[in-house]
C-alpha cells in the first residue's frame, strides 16, 4: 500500500512511505491416537474447543482413529499454541493421555 504525505514546512517535496503487511504464518492443531482416551472424549474436544459439529468431530475422531492423526483446524501460532494447550488441559482433567501437536503448515 502506498500514501502521499504532503510536506508542512512549504518546500513542495512529497513523501512515498510504503507499507507492507505481511500475512502471518499459519500453523496446522493435529490430535494424535492413543490407545487409552475415548472416542467420545475426542468428539466432545472438537465441539468445544474448535467449534465443529458433531458429525465433522465424528468424522476427524474416525481419521485419528484409523489414520493415527486427524486436522483439526489452521490457525495463526498464538491461536493454534493455545487451542493445544486447552486440548492438553482438557485431557488431564479428565485422566487422558490424548496428544496434541501444533505443526506449520
């Protein structure tokens, strides 16, 4: 993006200050299977902490289950970072040792 800024002091010399914005890098939150934390558990997971529905998080806990990993969303690394740990929170409140892993995309 480029702006004109006009000079005040009367010289009639015209300032170009160009501005970029870079797009930030985006990360993928990947949960990994175990053989110990439920099914249902990783359904209730991506309802509450990514906001899936419940026959999406149905069909990424079938793609954990049988692929050993499963998307569960994109994010910049601030959101992805704590989404993981919310996931890994989540997990030991309730005794399960369900892996989550943030990798970039």
């Amino acid at each position: 993006m480029s702006q004109k800024y006009g000079n005040n002091s009367g010289t009639g010399i015209q300032i170009e200050e160009n501005t970029r914005v870079k797009k930030p890098k985006m990360y993928r939150v990947v949960l990994h299977n175990d053989h110990y934390t439920t099914m249902d558990f990783v359904v209730e997971v991506l309802v509450k902490i990514f906001k899936k529905q419940p026959a999406e998080a149905t069909g990424i806990m079938l793609e954990v289950h049988n692929r050993g990993k499963g998307l569960c969303g994109v994010f910049t690394y601030d959101i992805a970072s704590t989404k993981a740990s919310q996931v890994h929170q989540m997990a030991r409140a309730r005794e399960f040792p369900l892996k989550c892993s943030v990798e970039e995309a």
